[in-house]
C-alpha cells in the first residue's frame, strides 16, 4: 500500500508540471522560430543568386550597367516579395543591386582601359518576425544575403580567310564582300562591351596581315565604329592567293600573347574565330636543312632558317614564298609571284623562276616553323614528308600529300594554342561552303574545322581543354547568320 501523498507534495508536482510546460513551450517556439529564420534566409539567399544571373546575362546581351542593374533588382524583387512570412526589407531594393567596372585585381577600373569586368554585386538585409520568441522581448531578427557574379571581359581574334576561292560569286557578288559586310557587322554587336571587350584581326591568304586587339571598335557601344583600324582593315581586304591557315592561327596566338604580355596572367576570356572556305593548302618551313646536295642556294645572313612559306597552285606546289607579314590588308597572291621567293644571296634557282624551288629543296620538312608536327602517327592525317623527285616539280599525285602535310599543321596548331595552360584560347569555327568549284582539295574540311574547334562533335573531343564550336554556313549568303550565331553562343557562355 503506497502512502498518501501530502499537500506539499502535490504542491511541488504542480509546480514541475507547469515549468516543464512553459519549458516545452519555449523549445517548441524556438524550432517554429528557427524554421519560419530559415525559410526566410533559404528564400532570400535564392532571390539574391537568381538576381546576380540574371543581371550578367542582361551584362552579356547588352553592355548597359544601369539596364543590368535594373533587371537584377526586378529579379530580386519577383523571387522575395514583399512581406513573405512578414519578412520587412531594411533598406530599398534599389540600393541592393549594384554594377561596377572592375580591373584585373578587382578595383576600380575605367571603360575602355583598364577595366577587364564588369562585377554584379548584391547585398540584402530583411527583419524576420519572431513568435513564441517574443515572450523573451525579441520581437525580430535580421537576415541577410549577398551574391556576386561577373561578366569577363573578352579578347576576341578574328581570322578571316581571303583566298582566291572567295573571289567567287554567290548571287551575282563575290563571297569575299559578303564576308567584308558580315565581319564589319559582327563588330557591332550587342553582346559585345567595348568598355571591357578587345577586338583584334587577321586577315590571309598566302601571308598574313595582323591588326592588335582595339578597344574601340564601336562608338558608342552597339554601333560600329567604322573609324576604328579593325574596320577599316577589314573594308580593305581583297581575296587572292593561298589558305594558310596555320600561320594565320599562329598570328592570332602571337597577337593574343603580345597583348598581355609574357607570363601575365591572361585578364580575359581568350577567344579565335576562323572562318574559312576551304581546306588548308599551304604552311610556312624552315628550309635551311633540306637543301639538296651540289645546290648553290644558300641562306641569307639576314634569313639563317630560309623561313618560307610553300604555295600551292593547282594542281601542284607553286613556289616556296617569303612569310614576312602583309603590310597592308591588300592579301597578295602568292601563286603569282608577287610574293618574293625567300632570301637566298640570289643564287637559288627559284630566283629566276619561282617553279625551280624543287631544284633547290629536298622535300617538304616534318614540321612547320613553329614546331607543329605534319608527320607521323599522332597527326590528323596519316602522311610523310613529301620529296621532291629528279627535275620535276611537284606532281599532281602530290596533291593528297601536300593537302594532308596542310591540315596536319593547322590541326596541330590549334591544338597548341588549347593547351596552353595560361592562355586557355577557345577556338571558334565558321566554314563556308560553295566557293570550291567542285576542286576536291579546296573544299573545307569539317572534321578538321571541328577538331580545331574541340567542339563536342568533334571525333576526338576532349572536354578538359577549352571547349569551342563548329558553324555551318551553306554559302556567303548564309555568313552574316552564322557570324551573329557565334557571337550567341560565346554570350551564353558569358552568363553561366
């Protein structure tokens, strides 16, 4: 038999029961509390970063910061709206959002100098109610939320092809004015920001004419500033001679690295556009080492490599060129001559007829001047170093060879410029079809244009090198189209 419980007993039971109550009923106040704090937070932190997104997109569509700024702040709104969960802004949602220039340490920087970015950056503060909290006098707490996210600058290198194939009319017009017309377009494009953005220009055929990446290229922003020297070198291209397309790859990476200069640290999202009408037909040698036997040709003191460039000139090699740079956008033709032969002390044979130089050389060397392989098992296309046989010039059963010996230098240069771990260039490809006149060593290569591009269709797409893409146009018709789909993508890339 239990013993009676005594009135101070169920006195002190009175008094734990509702201790214990009050105490359940803070722990429960606290999680609603805390649950309603993290709902608020969860939600506005996802305001904030939809907000940021959405305005550098608008930064990558259109340079406008104040457009930007305004689109961040609609975003901002639409994703908290006013009052979720009696959440109240502390500030207004206009001095939330900001959009600034920045330079390559992440200060300041001017338009059109030294700004490499433009920097979204947003930072949000709501008083969140309290509940049960209350009856401990906390009647809110502040919550806040902030995100950045930024719109790289670009320098862009456009490589044009101006090969005597893109003489040939497409409607009535030659497809060398339509690529005139459509490249001076891509300059005013929209998604490009001059206040941060650097445009540069190679233009080729059997050389190469370079102009350094401006920043002026449109004035104002979204028109072409046709004043700029981009534009008015492009106005000035003519279309004649060969495709070398390595040496032209090679100018744009050599334009890219001049622009940052050696071993900085690159500020900008590296990007080479190519376009191109047809398959490579020459690349530039040192011929030094492949003189043949009793030859009286011998190097220059100025020119110890015999750096030369060889032409080809359907259906054989026609001459082995100087590769000195163009000196004005004019592209000469380097199956015409015009083109001096390389520096020899005037005692090749090719000085006196351009056709001689297979009199003068061995045959073709297993690599181009800039060290990028043309033979061997690991190149695009299997193939070996082409001979020049007794008192002939290059035959026509050369052909094949002598357009593998070509795409292997430009497969193997593109590659070169991916894999530079500091530059990290994403190649961009444009063929263009139709000028080829049913020559089947003109027309364009898309294998090889998507390999360079290590685009996903790409047969040997890698994924941990920079990612470019591959354009179709069917004709010059169809480039202004293509031109403005590049310059899609790379914005899309832009806002991720």
């Amino acid at each position: 038999m239990r013993p009676k419980k005594t009135p101070r007993q169920k006195g002190f039971a009175v008094v734990l029961t509702t201790l214990s109550l009050f105490a359940t009923l803070l722990v429960a106040g606290l999680g609603f509390d805390v649950s309603t704090i993290y709902l608020i937070r969860s939600k506005l932190q996802g305001a904030t970063d939809a907000a940021a997104l959405a305005a550098v997109r608008s930064l990558a569509a259109n340079g406008n910061m104040t457009s930007a700024q305004t689109v961040g702040e609609e975003f901002l709104t639409a994703n908290f709206p006013t009052g979720y969960w009696g959440a109240q802004t502390l500030s207004p949602v206009s001095s939330a959002v900001s959009v600034s220039r920045i330079n390559s340490t992440g200060g300041a920087g001017t338009a059109g100098t030294t700004a490499t970015a433009k920097l979204v950056t947003i930072n949000v503060g709501v008083s969140a109610p309290l509940y049960f909290l209350r009856m401990l006098g906390q009647t809110s707490v502040n919550v806040y939320a902030s995100a950045q996210a930024k719109r790289e600058g670009l320098l862009i290198m456009l490589v044009l092809d101006g090969s005597g194939s893109m003489t040939n009319l497409i409607a009535g017009t030659p497809a060398c004015t339509y690529a005139i017309n459509d490249a001076e377009a891509f300059l005013g494009n929209s998604q490009f920001d001059p206040d941060i953005d650097r445009i540069g220009l190679v233009e080729f055929s059997g050389q190469v004419y370079t102009v350094a990446p401006i920043a002026n290229f449109q004035s104002p922003a979204g028109t072409v500033n046709t004043t700029s020297t981009v534009y008015t070198a492009i106005s000035g291209f003519q279309c004649a001679g060969n495709t070398n397309t390595v040496d032209a790859m090679q100018a744009a990476y050599t334009a890219m690295s001049n622009f940052y200069g050696a071993g900085v640290t690159p500020t900008r999202a590296n990007v080479v556009i190519l376009m191109t009408d047809g398959a490579p037909n020459g690349f530039s040698s040192s011929w030094v080492n492949y003189i043949k036997a009793g030859s009286t040709c011998g190097a220059a003191a100025s020119n110890t490599n015999m750096t030369g460039f060889i032409a080809r000139e359907t259906p054989t090699e026609s001459g082995i060129f100087s590769s000195a740079a163009a000196t004005s956008p004019a592209m000469q033709n380097s199956g015409t001559g015009s083109i001096p032969v390389i520096a020899d002390n005037t005692k090749c044979k090719m000085d006196t007829n351009y056709y001689n130089y297979y009199q003068d050389f061995s045959q073709v060397p297993p690599t181009d001047f800039w060290g990028d392989q043309m033979t061997g098992g690991s190149t695009y296309k299997p193939s070996t170093s082409l001979l020049f046989s007794g008192n002939n010039p290059g035959q026509a059963s050369d052909e094949q060879q002598f357009l593998q010996l070509s795409s292997n230098a430009a497969d193997a240069r593109a590659t070169a410029m991916r894999t530079d771990s500091l530059l990290r260039i994403s190649i961009y490809t444009i063929e263009l079809d139709g000028n080829s006149n049913g020559n089947i060593y003109d027309i364009a290569d898309p294998t090889l244009l998507q390999r360079m591009a290590n685009a996903p269709t790409s047969p040997v797409y890698n994924p941990a090198q920079p990612v470019g893409a591959y354009f179709d146009a069917q004709n010059a018709t169809y480039l202004g189209a293509e031109f403005s789909a590049v310059a899609s993508d790379i914005s899309a890339r832009l806002s991720k």
